[in-house]
C-alpha cells in the first residue's frame, strides 16, 4: 500500500471516560463544600449527592465510603503539589527572578488548594487512615518531589547527591510549610512583601544550583 504521508487523525476521547472524570471532580468539589460546613463524622454521603446534584448511587459508584473520598483529596493536594514542583523543575535556569516569578504562579496554586487542603486535614484523623499509611504516602509524594528537583545533572554539577537532594528536601518543606502557615491557616504576615523573603531563603538553600540573573541574557 502506498504511503501518503498523512498523519492518522488522534483517537478521540471516550466519552464516558470523560464524563466520568468531570463526575469524580464534581464529587470532591461537593465533598469539600460539605466537610467545610459539617464536622467529618456528622457528614453523610447523601450530603455529598445533594451538593454535587447526583444521585446517592451515583457517589458510591465512584467512592465506597467517605474515607475514600477524603484519600482522593489528599490525593489532589499531592497531584497539585507535584505540578507546582515540576514546573520549577522544568526551569531552564533557576536564577532569583525564575524562583520568585514560580513563587508567584505556587501561591497561586497553594491557594486555589487551601480549602482542599484544610478539609483533608482536619478529616484525615476521622476517615481511619492509618498513621502508617500516611506516613508512606507524605514520604513518596516528597520524594517524587526531589526527585524532579534533583532531576537534571547539570544543575547541580559538582555537588555531592546526597546534599543536592537534601538541598532539594529543605527547599520543598520550606515552601510547603510557610505556605500552609500562610495561606492555609491564613497566619497574618506584616511584611508587605512575604515571597521577596521566601525567595531570599530558597535561593541560600539551592545555591550550588543558582545562576546569577546577571549571566541570563
């Protein structure tokens, strides 16, 4: 058969696949307005049906209880955490104008997530989750975290493994707690500029890595 050189058109999206994810969503979105406003244990799954404008049936199609819903929020507040960490991984050039400018853009995301994040926070306890489990699932969420830090050799040319991924762990912990204190628990910060001293810490801890921003033409 001749070749033509056409591409073949991509497959399109299953449809139901698609709907079924916009479902998932629409759930979590509903559970974290009805854990916001009810204590976890007091909260029922038609609650979160009645949010979401489904069906009962429908929430337990897509989670078997309300523990496994609070597992998938936390899960969300890890996926959005990763994203934010692989955007500044995939900096051509970690210089201080690249960190701060990313400061920007991970506050915003941090943001978008507080409710999210508070939510699980204060269910996670309730929902059963066992301190084991937990503890695994922080470890492997920070790990994939350094690990994209880490990522790129060239970066941390002539700084032993062991202190580029520690450097990489203290720059994550540092972000993550000053942003929960932050924005999630909404501590009040006097500074009127809080990322211009946040993007001082982080470029001291990653500093083998650092470019200055006068060498960036």
């Amino acid at each position: 058969m001749q070749d033509t050189g056409r591409m073949e058109p991509a497959p399109r999206r299953n449809m139901r696949e698609e709907q079924k994810i916009l479902t998932h969503r629409r759930l979590l979105d509903a559970a974290v307005t009805v854990f916001t406003e009810k204590p976890f244990l007091d909260a029922r799954m038609e609650d979160i049906a009645q949010a979401a404008g489904v069906t009962r049936a429908t929430v337990y199609a897509h989670f078997p209880g309300k523990a496994e819903i609070v597992d998938a929020l936390v899960d969300r507040v890890y996926g959005v955490m990763g994203e934010a960490y692989a955007d500044l991984a995939a900096l051509p050039r970690w210089t201080r104008a690249a960190i701060r400018t990313w400061l920007d853009e991970a506050a915003a995301r941090w943001r978008e997530m507080a409710p999210v994040r508070r939510v699980a926070n204060s269910a996670a306890p309730a929902a059963l989750r066992s301190l084991g489990e937990g503890r695994v699932q922080y470890v492997e969420a920070h790990e994939r975290y350094v690990a994209m830090l880490v990522g790129p050799p060239e970066r941390w040319r002539g700084v032993d493994p062991a202190e580029a991924r520690q450097r990489a762990l203290m720059a994550v912990l540092q972000t993550e707690s000053f942003f929960a204190a932050w924005i999630a628990v909404e501590w009040p910060l006097e500074t009127a500029d809080p990322l211009h001293l946040l993007a001082d810490s982080l470029c001291h801890i990653l500093a083998p890595a650092l470019e200055n921003d006068s060498a960036v033409s």
